[in-house]
C-alpha cells in the first residue's frame, strides 16, 4: 500500500549559508527534525529547551547526521517568564542576527495550576511564553530582515474560545479546551502581529502540523489513555521529519514573501477561524496579552516603532 504524502509541494532547495535560526523544543518530534533541516541547509541553528542534558545530545545528533558544526543550544523554560526573558536577553547580546524563528513548543496533559507567573500553565506554555519570547526577539529579527516567525498551532484550534476574562482560570476548561484555547490564541497573534509589522521585512506565519509519530501526550496521568493515545500517533501518525518540511518551508521559500499572517496546512494556506477576522478581538488579546506578560516600557518597541 502506498503511504500518501501531504508534504510533496513542500520541497524547496533553498540554502541557509550565513543565516541563524532558532527553534523552541527542538529535543525531539518536530522540532528535532525542523533544527535538523535547517542545519543540512547550512544554517547556525540555535535549539531552545528546558533539559540541558537533552539540549547537549541533541546537539550532537544534529552535528552527527547533517555535518553542520554550527549548533547551538540554550535553556528556555516557558513556564516561567523570567526564563524566557533570560534567553531572549542572551540571544540579543550574544547573536548578530536572528532570520528565523520557529516557535514549535507545545505539551498537552499538564496540570490544571497556576504557574509562578500567575498565568494557566497550560496557556503559558503553549502560548504566552511564545508571545514574549516573539515580542522580545522582534528587534533582532528586524535588524536582520528580511526574516520569518512560524508559529506551531493545531487544528484544535477550531475548538478553542476566546474569553479574556477567564483566560487563566483553573477548572474552567478541560485539559484538551485550555490546549484548543492557546492553539486558537496563536493563530489571532499571528494575525495581529501581522498589522503591527507590517512594512518591517519580518514576515509572520501560522500553521497545523497535524498529528505526526510522536508520544505528544506523554504528559497524562492515565497511563492507559496516554498509551493508547501515543500507539494511536506512532502508528497513524504523519513521519516526523516530512512535517518538519512544512514549517521550513514557510521559513525559507520565496514564495511566501508576500503570505505574512496567513494560516497553513499541508503547504498551503489553510482555513483557521471566523476569530482572526474580528479586528477588535485580534487587537484586544495582543493587548491583554502584553499586559499578562508584564511588557516593561523598556521591552515595549510598538512604543518606539
């Protein structure tokens, strides 16, 4: 039986000489096999995580299967703001350019708490902590225009709600709704980052991925739906390193240059939600989502843009 591949009109044989990239959970799945790609382009890839032990294999994995030296790792834990805000600092004192940035980060099956942040893990984790981590990077990404951001959302997307009231509430949402609920509020800062850079040579993309071989839901407590749901993935789900093309793609093909802010599925563009059409919505969650973060008027470049 021949095994459809969804990733075909994906292939590009762009290089990546001279170019930095960096992607967020890249120890394994697909962010692994995205860091991966970008290093056989030739790119300085800097691969963002919260195990330093993992970061370290990893990095020499990369080295050892693509022959590209130049890897580097950095410990970031969106858990926690200040982590972010640490690696962000260190990448605009120690990188003279950022040309892309892949926000793949994302875990389902956490606990229903607040973090030390004060915000929902599961949303900071699948979204805040992308949020800042982007908001803080734009300056470098700027600077070294023209460059691109893809952000790793899901088709649970259509499922998720925007209440910015009880974004951060615990019990509200089951543990799939507080995912659909992030995944959603990716696609509308996408959207509105879009309106807010336009003209900056920074392009801006969403994406689904799909369901790929993975253990995504390594995180649950059951041990017989977590198994089951991670047979399901390893047996039906997409090969790992052909979803990673779509995600380099959008990052590298010339023919996305005038794409900024649209959504994408299978290498093309793709329906997300009747949301990121409502402007007001879009402009309030980018707003209240400042605010969450605690942007200090020293952070703040839309002051200064």
């Amino acid at each position: 039986m021949t095994v459809r591949d969804d990733f075909t009109d994906c292939e590009t044989d762009v290089r990546l000489d001279g170019k930095v990239a960096l992607v967020t959970g890249a120890t394994a799945g697909t962010g692994l096999e995205i860091a991966k790609n970008l290093a056989r382009r030739g790119a300085k890839v800097i691969i963002a995580s919260r195990n330093p032990a993992k970061l370290a294999d990893v990095k020499n994995t990369i080295i050892e299967t693509t022959g590209n030296q130049n890897v580097v790792t950095g410990q970031i834990d969106l858990e926690s703001l200040s982590s972010v805000r640490s690696f962000a600092d260190t990448t605009l004192r120690t990188e003279p350019r950022l040309d892309i940035l892949i926000n793949n980060i994302g875990a389902i099956g956490l606990e229903d708490r607040l973090t030390g942040d004060n915000l929902q893990l599961m949303m900071q984790v699948n979204y805040f902590g992308s949020f800042l981590l982007t908001f803080l990077l734009f300056p470098i990404l700027r600077a070294s225009a023209p460059s691109r951001i893809v952000n790793v959302s899901s088709l649970a997307l259509i499922l998720g709600t925007v209440d910015l009231d009880h974004w951060n509430d615990v019990g509200r949402y089951s543990n799939f709704g507080y995912y659909c609920n992030a995944k959603l509020a990716d696609i509308l800062f996408t959207v509105e980052m879009e309106k807010r850079i336009r003209g900056s040579g920074v392009s801006v993309f969403s994406m689904d991925p799909g369901l790929g071989k993975s253990e995504f839901f390594r995180n649950f407590d059951n041990a017989l739906i977590k198994n089951v749901l991670n047979a399901a993935l390893l047996k039906f789900g997409r090969p790992l390193h052909r979803v990673a093309t779509m995600a380099v793609f959008l990052a590298v093909d010339p023919k996305f240059e005038n794409e900024s802010g649209r959504h994408f599925r299978d290498c093309h563009e793709f329906y997300s939600s009747w949301y990121a059409n409502d402007t007001v919505l879009t402009r309030n969650v980018w707003e209240e989502t400042k605010r969450l973060v605690r942007i200090t008027s020293d952070e703040d470049w839309e002051a200064r843009y």
